[in-house]
C-alpha cells in the first residue's frame, strides 16, 4: 500500500459530542417522511432530491422519486426494481434497474422525461454516477469469484467505452464535471481484504496515496478534491496530497460538496447509531457541525454547491430525508442584504402565482416555499429590505 508523506497530514481530532448545531443561514427540514424503506439521497443545486422508496415490503415495488421544492414527483411506475440513482444540475437522473435479482442489471438514463438504456446484462456493481455534462460512469463484474475481475465503463453522450480493467473489484465509480474519475480498488481474495483509491484524469490513471490499507466510498467534486473512508478515519485527497480531516472516530459515508465542504456519519456508542456530521471551513479553520440527535439512524447523504445537504435517516417503521437548507429571506445571493440586486432578480424569476417545477436558484426568493414567485413573494421582499 502506497504511504504519503507525514508532512502533508493535518490531523484533526474527533469533535466533542455536542447537541444539534445547525451553521447559520440554514435550517433542518424533513423534506420527505415514509412508511416505507428509502434509498440514499441525491441532491443537486436546484435543490431537487432524486431518491427510491419502496411501496411495499418488497423491494421490487423501489421506484425513482423526486423531491422539487416542496413537490414530490414519482419518475418510474413498473414491476421491476430501480434504485440507487444520482441527479445531475439539469435535471437528469442515471439509475440502475433489477430485471429478475435484487442486483443491477441495466443503467438507465432519464432526459427529458424519456428513458435510454445505456447498459443491459448481469454483474453491474452497485453504483453509477453522471456529472452535469451528462457523462455517465459505472462498473461491472467480468467474473465474479476470486479473482474478481471487473471493468469500469464511461458513457459520453454518443458512445460507452470501456476505460480500465483489472483483476480486482473496481467499484463506487465517480465523476466530476471535467471528466476526472474515481473508485475504489479492492482485493476481496485476501484476508484481510486491502484496497486503493484510484483516480482517472486525462486517460492515466494513478493511486492515490492513503495511510490505510482499507479504503472505500470515494467521492469527487468539481474542484477536483476527493474524500474517503480510511478504516473510520476520513482522508482527503487535493492536488496530490492526502491529509486527514478527521481521526480517532468511527465515521463513514462521507461525501464532498463543490465548496469542500463533507457531510459523513458518525457512529454513536450510546445510542447504538448513525448521526449526521458536516465539516466545512469557517474562516480558514475547521469546524464540525453534528446536525443529528434523536433516534432515528443516519445513511448516506449528499452536497450542493450551496452548503445545502440531504440524507436519509430512519428505522424499521419510518424513513426521511432530511434537508439542511438554506435560510430564505430575500438576499438571493446570500451577501448579508436585501437590496435592488435581490429585487432585480424576483422580477427576472417573477412566474405569477402558478406553481413551477425546477426553479433553481430563483427558489430563494421563493420565501413562502409555495412553488411559486408572486406578489405575496415581492411584499416580503419590500419587508426584509435592508437599502445597503
């Protein structure tokens, strides 16, 4: 396993445990409440929320959900099974499909409101990610017994290329908007098991360097930053350098937003639990936000480039997910005043008072989060006016 130099390590020691502290400008929301299993969220910076629940006990009835501004939409209705999907900034959604296994066995591409087939066999591992240029990555098993042999594969919008096979499991596949790609690479056949984070950029690919033998679950953004799980430690990976963001705690799931900052779950010895973590710098400093405690477990979570992060929680009976939002007051860019810039900008988003699906970033003006930018919008921007 290759090491990194001690030099390029910043420790930082696990949080204290704390109560609930949500950064300010923003607020916790259960953006979607079920009876019923859900999947790991995605979310992008329209604040949409793709994600699959299930209808029944029986996963098979899993369908393709979206979360709009306050709507919920349902995107696939059938007898098969979809599941584990990801959501670009237009709107586009890539998930994989089960046919006759609990198991993936085709990519499907959602655009438009039409879906293409993109792959169709057995073997596809347990992940497929796009980025907003539409590319799509995934891999698949070409044998499934020791040695695992697999291949990871990139759609690019005309054609699917194969990009890089091996003798070992390559898997939880990721993409960034300039075509960077990363997985983990694992060697299941040994005891104990051992892996690397790999990076694809401009056809080369290389390993990056970790202190720990077990990683897994990268994640990429667009500033070409990449986080991982390291054996309960988070490392975090920026032009070549490694260093640790967070130690000497069980943590795992992380993933990384467009300004850096990582959302990851961490292991609550008392409650026998998952709570929600965020980790971003404040001022140059690192600063740990724990944004759960209560009963309910937490899985995987995602990031926009807004601060804005949604996971799922839940327990055998009831499933959400939750959304850490921004606060919306009128100051559409977010620079400490409500001023003609803001009012400028209703009148370009101004729809009337008739609901509208994927208002993007015109969705903070929106304040009374009816779908919607009115006249009941514009008089609270005349109230919250501050003339700075």
């Amino acid at each position: 396993m290759r090491r990194v130099n001690p030099a390029w390590v910043l420790f930082v020691s696990a949080p204290v445990a704390a109560q609930v502290e949500v950064p300010e400008g923003f607020e916790i929301v259960d953006a979607v409440v079920w009876d019923q299993l859900i999947q790991w969220p995605s979310l992008n910076d329209c604040g949409q929320i793709a994600y699959a629940q299930k209808f029944t006990g029986s996963w098979w009835t899993a369908e393709i959900m979206l979360y709009d501004n306050g709507s919920i939409v349902q995107i696939t209705d059938n007898d098969v099974l979809d599941s584990r999907v990801d959501l670009n900034n237009q709107g586009e959604m890539v998930w994989q499909r089960g046919i006759t296994s609990l198991n993936g066995h085709q990519i499907i591409l959602f655009r438009d409101g039409v879906e293409t087939l993109l792959q169709d066999g057995e073997r596809i591992l347990a992940h497929v990610s796009m980025n907003n240029v539409g590319d799509v990555v995934w891999s698949r098993y070409r044998w499934e017994t020791c040695p695992l042999l697999s291949d990871v594969y990139l759609y690019n919008g005309r054609r699917i290329r194969q990009i890089h096979s091996s003798e070992l499991m390559l898997q939880q596949t990721e993409i960034n908007d300039a075509g960077w790609i990363t997985w983990m690479s694992t060697d299941f056949c040994v005891d104990p098991w051992v892996g690397t984070i790999q990076l694809y950029r401009n056809g080369d690919i290389v390993d990056l360097p970790s202190f720990h033998s077990q990683v897994q679950g990268p994640k990429i953004n667009n500033l070409g930053q990449i986080i991982w799980d390291a054996q309960s430690d988070l490392e975090f990976w920026e032009d070549g350098k490694t260093q640790v963001i967070l130690d000497t705690v069980d943590a795992s799931v992380p993933n990384v937003g467009d300004t850096g900052d990582v959302f990851f779950a961490r292991w609550d010895s008392v409650r026998r639990l998952w709570n929600a973590w965020l980790y971003r710098l404040d001022g140059g400093e690192p600063r740990f936000y724990r944004l759960s405690d209560d009963a309910y477990s937490v899985s995987r979570g995602s990031v926009n480039a807004w601060g804005e992060v949604a996971w799922r929680n839940g327990t055998s009976d009831r499933y959400a997910i939750v959304y850490l939002r921004r606060v919306r007051t009128g100051d559409s860019e977010f620079d400490g005043d409500v001023d003609l810039t803001d009012y400028a900008r209703l009148h370009d988003c101004f729809t009337g008072p008739v609901r509208t699906d994927g208002l993007c970033e015109c969705r903070f003006l929106d304040q009374d989060h009816d779908g919607d930018l009115d006249l009941a919008d514009c008089a609270r921007l005349q109230n919250a006016f501050t003339s700075r």
